[in-house]
C-alpha cells in the first residue's frame, strides 16, 4: 500500500471516529430546537446505525417526535455499547505481616454472633477480652469491624488494636476507616477527628492530667467554640490547682458557653477564687453560739445562720441562685444551701474547729442545721472526700453523688436500700448502670424484679446496653424475678430469654478467650 493509500484508509477511520462522538450532540440539539425545527437524518448517525435508522424513518404509523424518541433510544443503547471503561493500572502495596496471634475458632463464632445481635456494648465486651490477650481477628473479618467503627466511634480504638496491621492497611484506602490506626497519641491528638482527640485526652486525663492540659492549650486557638467546650468537659477529669490559671484565663473567651463551662470546673476545684470566695461568705454566715438552757443553769452549743448583707454581685453570675422557688425554704437558706454544696467539707473542720463527726452533729442541732447538712454531703460528693461519705450514707436522704465513694459492698447495700423506695428507683437504676464492674447477684435480682414490674420503662435496649454489667450467674434466678401479675408475666418471660442469649454470648466470649 502506498503512503497516499494508507493516508487516505486513515482520514476515513478518523472520520468515522470523530462521526462517532459527534452523533450524540446531534441528538442533544434537536431534543433542544424541538422536531418541528430539526429532524434527525440517518447521515447524522453512524453507519452501524443505517439501517435500522431507515426501519424508524419509513414506518408512516409513528409521529416525528416518536420517531425521534426511537432514534435516541436506539443511539444511546449503540452509544453504551461502544463505550469503554476507564482503565487505570493500580498497583496495591501488600499488607505487612501480622504481629500478634489470631484468636481461636471459638472467639470468632463468639464475634460473629455478637455482631448479628447488634449489640454494641457486647461488642466492645469482646473487644476488650481480646485487646487484653494481645490477640487480632481473623482476616475475613476486619472489613466488617471497620465499618462498625465508622458508625460507633466509640469503640474506634479498640477496633484498630484489634484489627492488627492488616486493618491499618485497610484503613489507608478509605477514608471512613482511617481510625485504624498505629499513630502515636501526640500525633493522633493533633491529627486525628474530633472522636480521637477526646477519646486520646480522655486516656491522657487518668495518667498524666498536667499534660493533658498543656496539649489543650497549645491547640486552644485553633479550636471552634464547640469543639473548645467539649475538650473542657473532659478536664473534669481530675480537675486540681494545676488547672485554674488556665480556666481563669477563659473569662475574656467569646463564646458564653466556654466561659460557662470554665466556671463550672473552677468550681470542683477547691483553691480556685471562686471557692475561697464562697468559703468567705460562709465564714461570715455561718457560726457557733451559746445558748442557755434548763433555765439557764447550763449552755449548749449551736449554729447561728445569716447572711452577710454585702454579698458581691459576682457571686451570682458564677451560677449561685438568688431567689428559692419553695415555700418551705427561705431565699437565705437556699443561698446558703448552694454555697455549702460547692464548699469543701474540710472547710467545716477548720473553720467551726472541731472533728467531722461533731461539724454533722452541730448541724444537726437546730432546724435551720437541718435543712442545710444535705449540702455538706452534696458536697462530699462533688470534691470526691470519701472519709465524708460515711455520716451519710445511713441517713434517709439519698446522696447520689456520694455512691462512688463508698466500696462496692457498701455502695451496693446502699443503692438497695433505696431501690426498694418509688420515689428514688428511678435515680439509683441511673446510678446503677454507671458502675465499671458486674453487678452483685443481690443487686441484679432486686433490679431484675423492679424491671419486671415496669416492663414498658425496661425494655430489651435497656439489657441489651448493659449487658456487660449483668452477672452470668444471674439467669439461674430469672424465674424467681417474674411478677405475679398476671399481664407482665409474659412480657417478663419474653425478656428473661433475651436475657438469657445476651448472657450466652458474654458467658461464649469468657470461655473463648480463657481456653
């Protein structure tokens, strides 16, 4: 062949090529200009398309804009089959090699099971049993675990021990799995989603509480009012002295609720300026007097209660409220009560100069005492002063906030106590569910026969979220919980098997991971 010939065989392929990819314009144009203005002519198409194009033309039954609509139909279908797909050559790295040893067969049955249930805090039961061995699921899996991590980000980090290098790799090709991850903490702190951030200072707080702080401070510029509060909320943790001149400082913030919420952490912090002011207040309020008594041949001691009248305007935008709200508690003695509730109770000691146990007793001593003293046990709770906790807990007020500083066989005979009373259960089911370890074989049967009669109230969700909580042993005495009325009897028994296969998986996680 000539290059003349050869030049003219390409000129025409180039011709068809181009006829190709302008054929759909064509179509484009006249859908645009209306039939009535343009008609599609079969040289406009491509040659493959000729024939049938001149079958749609030719029929006399069918209108111009059905035959348009047919000759579209049919281009597009030609414009779809003759259309290849991107291709891009992707060379994958190769995951690396494992480092630690896959859980047994039994462990993964126990996994998969929990996933079907759909039960996070089984889940993270599990997690936790197998980041405790030092073990990774098996391969098949961590796709699935994954993208559970992507919905609850709570469990993200126990997810990526989990997963084991192969989940790290896995993690780099998409975004939403990018948790799993082997960064370092202070690498992940400045790096990470809002999620990790808190979940890394949250585990920084426990250990090292100073430099939690300074990883806040050295990002606090760069931090919106949302995400400034949030980090706050997880200062609580082991809030002390170190901390002040920080939240002192965030009184110029902007935002109203960074300030709000640097307050509230002044005030769990016994030396910061807010509670010194408080206890100045007090010192003035509050003090020991001599009475006669039996016909002034002897005296006793009591508690004399008045506000000073000069009380600073700063004490009530710190939260302290001015007005009581109850008819049987005076302005005064709900201000007092609120200042009592935010003092150390060691105060009491130094200031009335006498032992804890005779502090309760002055109070105790006159009705005004009285009605304040609950206030001193809120605020044994609030600073944590556990040798506190012990003058109240045999009283009949409940003190919420003093159950977590009192040992877990007392704690648990306390909660019991007013589990039993309608108008606490509700507080203490709240308190009950916040415990770290299982729940004594007492405790689950009393809760279990409280729930029993208020089924509506304790459904499946409720278990099914605190199953880590419920002792194994405890579906050995779930007959025993079942109401004698005859309508919750059912709606019991029902709940009793959830029970019982949410207390299977737990007891099928146990064994699996102690073979």
């Amino acid at each position: 062949m000539s290059l003349l010939g050869f030049g003219r065989g390409m000129n025409i392929r180039l011709y068809n090529f181009l006829n190709c990819m302008h054929f759909w314009d064509t179509i484009i144009n006249t859908a645009m200009m209306g039939t009535d203005k343009k008609q599609i002519g079969v040289a406009e198409l491509p040659g493959g398309l000729a024939g049938a194009a001149a079958l749609v033309n030719e029929n006399i039954e069918k209108g111009k804009e059905e035959k348009f609509l047919q000759l579209a139909s049919l281009a597009f279908n030609y414009r779809q089959c003759g259309e290849l797909p991107v291709q891009k050559e992707v060379i994958l790295p190769v995951a690396p090699p494992e480092e630690k040893e896959y859980c047994n067969a039994t462990a993964t049955r126990a996994l998969n099971d929990i996933i079907s249930e759909a039960s996070v805090p089984l889940l993270n039961f599990w997690l936790r049993h197998c980041y405790e061995k030092q073990q990774i699921i098996q391969p098949e899996t961590v796709p699935v675990l994954l993208a559970l991590g992507a919905q609850h980000k709570q469990l993200q980090l126990l997810i990526a021990a989990c997963c084991g290098k192969r989940g790290e790799w896995l993690g780099s090709f998409n975004p939403a799995w990018n948790f799993s991850t082997t960064q370092p903490a202070e690498e992940l702190w400045q790096t990470g989603t809002f999620d990790q951030r808190k979940e890394i200072l949250r585990q920084l707080r426990k250990t090292d509480p100073s430099k939690a702080r300074i990883w806040v401070q050295q990002t606090w510029a760069q931090e919106d009012a949302n995400t400034k509060t949030g980090l706050l909320e997880l200062l609580a943790e082991n809030a002390n002295n170190d901390d002040i001149p920080f939240l002192e400082s965030l009184s110029a913030d902007k935002s109203k609720k960074v300030k709000e919420e640097a307050v509230k952490l002044l005030k769990q912090i016994p030396g910061s300026a807010i509670i010194r002011q408080y206890q100045e207040i007090l010192r003035q309020a509050v003090n020991v007097k001599k009475e006669k008594a039996l016909l002034g041949m002897t005296s006793k001691t009591v508690l004399q209660f008045h506000l000073p009248a000069d009380i600073p305007e700063t004490i009530f935008k710190s939260g302290i409220e001015k007005l009581s709200g109850q008819k049987n508690i005076s302005d005064e003695t709900f201000i007092l009560y609120q200042l009592i509730g935010y003092t150390p109770p060691p105060f009491w000691e130094e200031h009335l100069d006498c032992s804890a146990s005779e502090v309760v007793m002055l109070f105790k001593k006159s009705e005004d005492g009285r009605q304040l003293l609950p206030a001193i046990g809120l605020a044994a709770g609030r600073f944590k002063i556990t040798e506190w906790a012990t003058y109240f807990i045999d009283e009949n007020s409940f003190y919420g906030d003093l159950v977590f500083l009192l040992p877990k066989k007392e704690r648990e005979r306390y909660l019991l106590k007013f589990l039993g009373i309608d108008s606490t259960a509700a507080t203490v089911i709240q308190l009950i569910v916040q415990e770290k370890e299982e729940w004594g074989i007492e405790l689950a049967k009393t809760l279990f026969r409280y729930i029993a009669k208020n089924p509506y109230q304790y459904n499946r969700s409720f278990f099914n979220q605190h199953i880590h909580l419920i002792p194994v042993l405890v579906v050995t005495e779930l007959e025993k919980c079942t109401p004698a009325e005859e309508n919750l009897r059912t709606m019991w028994m029902n709940t009793s098997q959830y029970i019982s296969k949410l207390v299977a998986l737990k007891i099928q996680t146990i064994k699996a991971f102690n073979a």
